[in-house]
C-alpha cells in the first residue's frame, strides 16, 4: 500500500514509462498485490498511433488482467477482411493476396483461449490506464516525468517532476527505446543490424472502404518503387491509415506526404494527412536487462522492427517475466538467483525476435520494383505474373503467422527450470509440456481454460494420484511458495500435457515435469525459485 512518511511516497515498485509495456507491467504487479507508482511523461494523447496488433500470448496475459474482452471489443469492426494483399497501388493490380477471414469469420483457433485483437494505440492507451486508475484515485501519474533517481542496497530513491520524492525497493525502466534510464545505468545496447530510415504518414481516407469493395484489406503492401514498397495499414477498420515509406536515398521518398498518399491509391478519393513523422529503425538488445534494483522492460531493453507485430508483445510477455519474480522476492520466497534470471530468460527471446523481424524486413527490401509493373501492357500483365509467383513462393505468409515466435518461446536452459532427459522433438515449437514451454490451451469446462488455472503461483497439474502429493506440497508451502495441486481427468488434456505431473509457474510456463513426483521435493522446490537461501 502507497503512504506518504515524511513527505516521501513510500511503495514497492516506481514504473518509469505509461506505454503499453508500462501498462502491463502495472497490471502484472496489481495482480500479485504488488504496490507502485507509475509515472508517465506524456497526457496520453497519442498524435501517431504506432501499435495495433497484440498478440495471443500478449492477449492471454490480459486475459488474466482482466482487460481482453474490453480489448477484444475496442472498435476494430468485426466485419473488416484481415487479409493481406500485395498490390501495384491500393484498387490497382493486386498481385497476391493471402486471405485471412475477419474477426467474426475466422476459425477457432485451437492452440489459445484468447487469438490475436486488434487495437490502436489511441483506443489501448486509455483502456489500460482506466483499468489501472489514474491519479490521485490510482497510482498512474500522467504529466509527470523522473527527474532523477539513485539506488542503494535496500532501494530506490527518485525525485519527480511534479515535486514528489518517491521510495521504493525496484525501479522498472519502460522508458523507451533510447531509455535515459539505461543510458544512467551505463547498460550497452548495441546496434544488431544496420540503422534504417522510415517515414510514417498517418491519414484518413473515409471514403477508401466502400470504393474498394470486395478488394479491402488490412495491410497492402505497395509494389510502386523502392521507397513505396512497404504496408500502408488500416488502423481502425473505418478510415485511419498508416503508410510506411522508405528513406534510403530515393528522391520520391521526400515528396509531400500527400502527394505520396495519392501515389499510393489508385483512384481518387478524399485524402487528410494528419501527421508525417521520421524513424529510425534501430535493431538491438541490451547486454543486460537489470542493474541492481532496476530493470529494463520492452523498448529500453531491446528494438525489434515492426515486421510481424513481435516488439510490443515481447515486451509485454518480459513484465509477465519479471512481474511474478519480483512479487516472490517482495514477499520473501525467491531464491537468490530468481532476478537475476529475468535477464537468462528474456534476452534470447528478444534476439529471437529480433532476428525473426529483420527477415520479414530484409524479404520487403530485396523485393524489386519493377518500372513498367503497373502498366495495363502485355509487357506489365508479364511483369506481374513472375512477381505474383514469386510472392507465392517467397514465404511472405510467416509474417502474419508465426505462432512459434508468440506461442512456441522457451526458457529452456534456464536455472529455474528442470529439464525433461526424455523428452523429444525439443526443435518442435508446437504446443508442449518440454520444461521452459508455455503450458498448453486446452478447455477444461464451458468457457474455462487450462490456462485459467495459472497465474497465483504454482500449479502442479497431475493426471494421476501420488502418495508423495502430501509431501510435494509441503515442499513448497514450507517455503512459502504459492503453490496449488489441479486433480484434470480428461483423457485429452492428458495427452496435450504428455506427462502425469506437470508443474507450472506463476507465468504459466512449465518448470518441471515427470511420470512420477520426485522423492526429494524441496531440491525442486528450490531450484524452481531461483535456488536455495
């Protein structure tokens, strides 16, 4: 609980950054009873949305939160075709297009409860902070920047701008990409790849829906020249877009924004700019992700280009990462190495990530343009069909489905986790019970989840009764580990767990599992909380 001794803001944890990743790591933290104060900059106008995919593992995570459905049911119209289409122009001569239903028309999705939204940043900002509460009736201080902070060995000491002095015993940095925070903390972040130059135009073309008809997508990828060969993206399904333009020394790429927004549109239509903004397209990662008592999440601890909608996402999954650590520690039941793990466990998969995006990039700028591909000749409709073949061929679908990259991540090979010397197919990303993989979906009743079941602490899931359950969960409890056993009978639920005993952490990503409980329990129960004290 926040209180105010000596005119000094006592918590347990200072968020720096009221972004989405800041927002989820305020979620995280509240729903393991965690105090903080979050402290974002901005008023939470959002002039240029830059994030409207979240992903399901992302999407799981707020179910938990409690927030999906609001997400879910934002205003992406449940009408508007999700496809993709690779396209001359906008209503021109489409090349390919890689069907995807809409929110109502697609399958079922059976490996998550909760499949990929779509949701602005202007509409997921304000849902966020009103789950959260904004000050003074919630710890979310918007207008208000970290003027200065130090650290010592029992906590934290930062000064805002709005004249308060806050106390803590953790400092989460969601400060951004190039994160003062990490700069103070002498954290290298180097470049992966080369630094590109982009140019986003946001603009509304309220008419553009209904003249295109049966033609609508959610992303077009233009085939007009080097620099227009990047998504112009529809942000809310009703008028809002976003157009990406390479700057790489094409003269086009610095015409006006609205004369680049016509060359993108076949016919015309009414057409408002509203914003034209530069970026730089920094790939990298931090060296580390902690310094002391301050941690770095989302943009501060690593960049990933937007080619697949992975950045937001991993970092939303790294505070679900670090959330339940620093809970454990706060209530003094972590090992001595449980923090220092956040960093062993998120930084390959944010270089996983990295690299993944970079080729979903690298497949975009290779693609040639051709001069004469939009022209109505023999010579053009030629053009076209060697290009079309080509995007069949190329893999351009992975960059809208790769569910190994949201859903198959692994903390395999990290110390708190036991590894499985029977287990096989580890290369297979598919849903598993390999130690370090998240926890499989299944349905145990009506509209309830495997998944529902993780998220307070331990959760032994065992298809079988042991004589050694009594003193497994004594193993843990003595520890003060939150720990629960979940009796499942389903023979289905059974073979998608591949093993009698399943123990899952409080992120629903499996630490251990085995054909029988082990005969010394507190050796586990140790190493899976970061080791012995």
């Amino acid at each position: 609980m926040n209180n105010r001794e000596n005119d000094v803001l006592d918590t347990e944890v200072i968020i720096v950054g009221g972004g989405p990743t800041g927002m989820a790591t305020a979620l995280e933290l509240r729903s393991r009873g965690v105090g903080f104060v979050l402290v974002e900059a901005g008023d939470g106008t959002v002039g240029h949305p830059k994030v409207s995919s979240i992903g399901p593992r992302s999407m799981e995570f707020f179910r938990r939160w409690g927030v999906a459905d609001d997400i879910r049911h934002s205003g992406w119209p449940d009408d508007h075709p999700l496809d993709c289409v690779w396209t001359t122009r906008i209503g021109g001569h489409e090349l390919f297009r890689l069907p995807r239903h809409t929110m109502a028309t697609r399958p079922d999705f059976r490996h998550t409860p909760e499949p990929d939204a779509i949701c602005p940043q202007h509409w997921l900002g304000p849902l966020l902070r009103e789950a959260v509460g904004v000050h003074p009736d919630g710890p979310v201080r918007m207008s208000t920047r970290l003027e200065s902070f130090t650290q010592d060995d029992t906590g934290v000491s930062a000064q805002l701008s709005d004249g308060t002095s806050v106390r803590a015993q953790y400092l989460i940095a969601c400060d951004g990409a190039g994160s003062p925070i990490r700069k103070q903390l002498g954290i290298a972040a180097p470049a992966v790849h080369d630094t590109l130059v982009f140019r986003n135009i946001l603009f509304q073309a309220p008419e553009l829906r209904e003249r295109l008809g049966d033609r609508v997508a959610n992303f077009y990828y233009l085939m007009i020249s080097s620099a227009l060969r990047f998504p112009v993206r529809a942000l809310d399904g009703r008028g809002l877009y976003r157009m990406t333009v390479g700057l790489q020394g094409s003269p086009e790429s610095t015409q006006d924004a609205e004369t680049l927004v016509r060359k993108a549109i076949a016919f015309d239509t009414p057409v408002q700019v509203l914003s034209d903004n530069e970026w730089h397209l920094v790939h990298r990662v931090a060296e580390s992700f902690r310094s002391g008592r301050v941690f770095l999440v989302g943009d501060s601890a690593h960049t990933l280009s937007p080619s697949g909608g992975f950045g937001m996402n991993t970092g939303i999954c790294g505070a679900a990462d670090l959330g339940w650590k620093l809970a454990a520690e706060l209530r003094g039941w972590a090992g001595p190495d449980l923090l220092d793990s956040y960093t062993l466990e998120r930084q390959p998969v944010a270089f996983e990530g990295l690299e993944e995006a970079n080729r979903n990039l690298e497949r975009a700028m290779r693609r040639e343009v051709p001069p004469a591909l939009n022209d109505d000749t023999p010579q053009g409709a030629a053009m076209r069909a060697k290009i079309s073949e080509g995007l069949l061929r190329g893999g351009v679908a992975r960059e809208f489905d790769a569910p190994e990259i949201h859903l198959g991540f692994t903390y395999a090979g990290s110390p708190l986790v036991v590894d499985d010397p029977t287990a096989e197919n580890r290369e297979d990303r598919r849903p598993n019970t390999r130690p370090g993989s998240r926890a499989p979906h299944a349905w145990v009743k009506d509209s309830m989840s495997t998944l529902d079941l993780f998220g307070d602490g331990f959760v032994l899931v065992h298809f079988e009764d042991s004589a050694r359950l009594a003193g497994f969960t004594e193993a843990f409890e003595s520890r003060g580990i939150p720990f629960s056993a979940v009796r499942l009978d389903q023979p289905e639920i059974a073979q998608a767990y591949e093993r009698p005993f399943v123990l899952v952490r409080p992120d629903g990503h499996v630490a251990w599992r085995g054909t029988e409980l082990p005969a010394d329990a507190g050796a586990l129960a140790d190493t899976v909380r970061g080791g012995a004290r």
